[in-house]
C-alpha cells in the first residue's frame, strides 16, 4: 500500500506546468489569442488531474479543453 502511494504521488503533476498540454495547445484547440481564458482553462484541467493523475495524458486534456469551454 505504501509504496503504490509514494509512486501515484511520483506521477502526480506539482504545477500546472507538469501537465502534459500547455497554454498553446489551449490556445490552438479553440482558436483564441493569450489571454486570462487560457490560464483558467489549464487551472481547471490541473485541479482534475490533482485528484486522478491518470488524467494526466496528452488526448485526455486535449479533448477536455473543449468539453470546459
């Protein structure tokens, strides 16, 4: 138990930045500029991967990205 603990909070992201998308994936999967929508965006998709970092995969948060906006 304890070590399959330790090792789901190895792959657990710690900023937003350990995501696997960033600001630019947000940026070109709804076609919009810089801007405070995005930072809330990737704020949303790092608080659902804080409670499942199975989340945390490249095709998942992209397809989220959508479903959020």
């Amino acid at each position: 138990q304890f070590k399959e603990r330790v090792q789901k909070l190895l792959k657990a992201p710690f900023t937003v930045k350990d995501l696997k998308i960033n600001g630019k994936d947000v940026m070109q999967v709804l076609d919009i500029q810089p801007s405070r929508q995005v930072g809330e965006i990737l704020d949303k998709l790092f608080a659902e991967v804080l409670k499942d970092s199975d989340k945390n995969n490249r095709e998942y948060l992209l397809r989220r990205i959508a479903e959020i906006n």
